[in-house]
C-alpha cells in the first residue's frame, strides 16, 4: 500500500511517500520553527477577520508572542519538523533506512530548506532537480538555508554529487521511478523553458 504523508510545514511544503518497496520519496522540504510572515499574516485574516490588523500590530511590537498569536486565531496546528517525522519513518520495517529519492518541484527556499540536513541526517539516494538558472538573493538567507542552496546547486549544477541526480522528463522511463510504478507526466523541455524565462 501507498501511504502519503502532506507535513504542515507553514509555507511550501513536504510531501513523503512510502512505496509497497520500502522506498521513500520526499517531495520539497521546508525546515522551520515559525511560519513566514505572508503566511503568518494570511492565517491570522481567514481565522479572526475582526482582530486580525490589532494582532498583528500587537505582534510586530513584541506585545504578542507567535503561539499566543496562532491561539487567539484558533489556529491550534503545530507545524511538523520533516527531519525526525522522516527519520522515524526510514525505521520502520521494510522502508528503507535514508530516503530514496529526494524531489524538488522548484528552487524557491520555502521548499528547499532543511535539505542539509536531510542529507546530513537521514541521507538520500537520488535527487531529482531539473536544469534551471536561478538565483537567490544570499543576504535574505540564514547560515542554513545557504548550505542548503549549496547542496541544491551541487544536484542541479552536477557539482561533486554524493547522490544519483535525476533529470526525468515527460514520458521518460528510468531505473529510479518505473520499479515503484511511478509514470512522468511532466515537466516537459516547453514548460522548462517557460519556467526559467519567468524565473
């Protein structure tokens, strides 16, 4: 049986999945203590409407800490830390014991981040980053989001990888998906080019 697992992570997301193989795939990562501001914000407005501007005000000067913020919203959902959430999971029997493969669904660092870690602390077989030139703006980055735009950009630029990176395009058949009855619908090199030229 399939189970899929969808992690509240605050913002972007991470998605695993444990194949009948044993297997485990994780799609995108976002490793974080808090949500992101516009985040934070969009929660506040759907859930207290009427206090929300006072709240977050509130917030902004200090007068109001992140949790007592969510609680006033009655937004009582814990945010879930991929990493042990993933490591649990590589111990249970018949999985195996590092991630199978790694997915990135794009290079934007709500859903790349905790990526060292993963690797340092769970591991991972194959990557799978298709080519792509985008930047990131380094002074908007913590001391760990910039090693895990290093290890994103050592998949994707083939920069010394310690693991198999993958580059399946629609309709491709491959030695690292086809075995768990995975089929590639897309990207195809069209969509490719139009991401990129969008950034």
């Amino acid at each position: 049986m399939i189970r899929v697992h969808v992690l509240n992570v605050g913002r972007g997301d991470c998605i695993v999945v444990e194949f009948p193989s044993g297997r485990l795939t994780v799609v995108d990562m976002n490793r974080s203590e808090k949500m992101d501001a516009d985040s934070l914000a969009e929660v506040i407005q759907t859930w207290n409407p009427s206090g929300a501007a006072n709240d977050r005000l509130f917030y902004g000067a200090g007068m109001l800490g992140y949790k007592t913020l969510l609680q006033r919203a009655g937004y009582d959902i814990e945010l879930t830390d991929p990493i042990p959430y993933i490591k649990a999971l590589t111990q249970r029997p018949n999985n195996t014991d590092k991630v199978f493969r790694f997915i990135s669904t794009h290079p934007h660092m709500d859903h790349l981040t905790g990526i060292a870690d993963l690797m340092q602390k769970v591991g991972m077989t194959n990557a799978w980053v298709l080519p792509n030139s985008y930047t990131q703006d380094f002074s908007k980055l913590s001391e760990s989001q910039k090693a895990d735009w290093a290890l994103y950009r050592s998949f994707r630029d083939n920069l010394q990888c310690t693991v198999t990176v993958v580059r399946p395009f629609a309709r491709d058949t491959g030695d690292y998906w086809t075995e768990d009855g995975i089929k590639i619908l897309g990207p195809n090199p069209a969509l490719l080019k139009t991401a990129n030229d969008n950034n």
